[in-house]
C-alpha cells in the first residue's frame, strides 16, 4: 500500500515535548498478535486499538516514521461551521439511562461502569482531519492531540479519522522504564478564578470521585505487578487540568522485568482500563455493550512502537471519528457511574467533556 495520494499523515500523536508522524503503508495488521508479533520482529507499528478487543483493529507499518521536537503543528487550522444534528441517546434518556444503572449497582455485580453518549456532527464543508488536529494541539496547553487513519480496519471504515486531545496516557516505554498517568473522576472548570479553585478543592474531597479513582488504580496495579519490578505508585491521586476541565489523576512508573516487552504488549495488557470501562472489567463491558452498544474506536487506544519496542499510547477519549468525505463525524465522551452517581451530575460530565472538540470548532 503506497502514501495517500492526499499527502495527509496517517497517524500523529502529540505532546507538549515531542510529535510522532507516520506516512503511508506497508503492511496492515488483521489482529494485535499480528502486530505484537511485527514489532518484536523490529518492524514499527501505528495505529489505533479499538475499545472491545473483538472488533477490527486499526494498525499498520508506516512507509515512514519519524519524530521531531515540540507538539505537531498544522500547515492550516481553518475549519468549516459544523452545527450539532443529533444527540445519541437524547440528554433525557442518557440520564434515564445513569439512574437505571445505578439502580441495577444495587446488588454488587459490577462496582464501576463508565456510560458514554455521542453527538453527531454536520459541517458546512469537508473537515481536514489534520486542521482539526492542529486546532485542537494549539487550544491545549500541554500539546496534546492524535490523528489516525482508520482504513486498515476494513471497508466500513476507509478513508475515516479518529481525531482528539487526549490528556490521558496508557503507557509509554523508554527501553525499561514504563510510565502511566491513567485520570479518573472528572469536575467542569468555571472561568472565575476563585470558583475555579473551589470546584477542584471539592473534586479532591470528593468520596465518589477517590473512589471511582482508586478502582482505576488497582486495576493497573494488578495489571503491571506481572510484567514489572519497582513499581510506584503514589497514595493518593493528584489533580491534574485541562483548559475544560480538572480531574483526579495518579502518575504511575515501572521498570520492565522483560526487557522484550514492548509497549504495544503493555497497551493491551492495560486496556481497557477502569477509566474507560469499569470494574470488574467484563462485566462493565457486557453492561456497556448491552446499554450503548458498539463503541468502534472510543475510548481505544492510539500509539506506536517503533523497530525496537519503545513507544507510548494514550486513550482515545476527547475526539470524535471523521466519515471519509468530512462533512460528518461523531463525537462521544463517558462518565464513570458508581452507586453514589446523580444521573444528572453525570450528564453534565459528558456536556463538558464535548467542550474540547466542539471549542475547537467555535461551538
């Protein structure tokens, strides 16, 4: 498979101190063993995971891949008018949607599920996914942003983009060194100064909210014991921001007992985390999927790896999944539901975290 005849990377992934960017394809993977296989074999792989291991997977072998210094810059940021066509569900059977399971919470089969809504979105002209990326790097202070093309993972999905900011990282390895930031428990910001510092005091004392973040960590835990030594972990969770909003987050590192672990193995082995799906883990994806339905690629992972193992991942939350003609997309974002959750408080979680990419577009 030759580049786009376009010209347009298919993957970026961004941070506040360096950028990834592939281009072309050589080789797409049917499935992770494939791909974990091509990477321990020394072949670069991209792409992205979806949120349920049973669907098609979006990885390949770029042509090209390479890495530069400082977040990833756009030639352009202009973006059309998009209006919002629809809500799925609507905000009043999401919430219906939050008090039934809360209610079902009741008798101790699942502790956490994280419950997701989307919006469909409609554009005046084609989105360039990559000025969409560009936009939404610039408007985050730490550089985030991802962008992969979505072809490899079959006909229902070509020429579309997974595009957004995440500020959540998977994992990122660095020959031995392992490193995890995973965020949960999440409180809009306010514009005022003062309130601004009260909603954050009030999320660090939030019971629900240490609650539902510890279940996120323990996972984790479980998850890396195997596969590292000295691995730390702080106590107690630290408040980290984006410009929309605060959350509660715990920055984790690890030193490989393998060193021939590579950073897709650790993707897998971590996703879906609690912060994206729940606990125990399937139960809270039978929940999901019998609620919401197929999730595609929200709440996947994006990342790479490159011809030696190392490589790093990030959640694919805070973004939307571009039809191939850019003139629609669908934007989702979650909450954690636990059994102290208010349905409406939840709702409201999901409406702030729309605000990353809809600011992007003027919204």
């Amino acid at each position: 498979m030759a580049p786009s005849p376009t010209g347009t990377p298919t993957f970026v992934l961004s941070r506040s101190t360096y950028n990834v960017e592939a281009d072309g394809v050589e080789n797409a993977y049917a499935s992770t063993d494939d791909a974990v296989a091509a990477v321990r074999s020394g072949t670069p792989v991209v792409g992205a995971l979806p949120f349920d291991d049973a669907d098609p997977v979006a990885l390949t072998h770029p042509t090209s891949l390479h890495r530069t210094d400082g977040p990833w810059r756009a030639f352009t940021t202009v973006l059309p008018r998009v209006r919002v066509g629809e809500q799925i569900p609507s905000a009043e059977e999401h919430v219906a949607r939050v008090r039934a399971l809360v209610n079902s919470m009741r008798d101790g089969s699942v502790q956490k599920v994280v419950l997701a809504r989307s919006l469909r979105l409609f554009a005046d002209s084609p989105i360039d996914p990559m000025a969409l990326l560009g936009t939404l790097v610039e408007k985050d202070v730490l550089g985030n942003g991802y962008a992969v093309d979505l072809s490899a993972a079959g006909a229902e999905h070509a020429g579309s983009y997974l595009v957004g900011s995440s500020p959540e990282l998977l994992i990122r390895r660095h020959g031995r060194a392992v490193t995890c930031h995973p965020f949960a428990g999440t409180a809009a910001r306010s514009d005022i100064p003062d309130e601004d510092a009260a909603i954050a005091a009030r999320l660090a004392a939030s019971a629900k909210d240490q609650a539902e973040h510890r279940f996120v960590v323990d996972e984790i835990r479980s998850a890396l014991e195997p596969l590292c030594s000295d691995l730390d972990i702080p106590p107690e969770p630290q408040l980290s921001s984006t410009p929309q909003l605060w959350h509660l987050s715990t920055p984790i590192t690890g030193t490989l007992r393998d060193a021939a672990t590579t950073s897709l193995d650790l993707a897998i082995a971590l996703h879906p985390t609690p912060a994206v799906a729940g606990v125990p883990r399937r139960a809270a994806m039978d929940a999901i999927k019998r609620i919401e339905g197929p999730r595609g690629f929200y709440a996947g992972a994006v990342g790479w790896a490159d011809a030696v193992g190392d490589g790093e991942w990030m959640v694919a939350i805070r973004g939307l999944e571009l039809a191939a003609d850019g003139r629609s997309a669908l934007a989702t974002a979650g909450g954690g539901i636990v059994a102290q959750s208010d349905p409406d408080a939840e709702l409201a979680e999901t409406t702030a975290k729309f605000r990353t990419v809809l600011a992007a577009f003027g919204v």
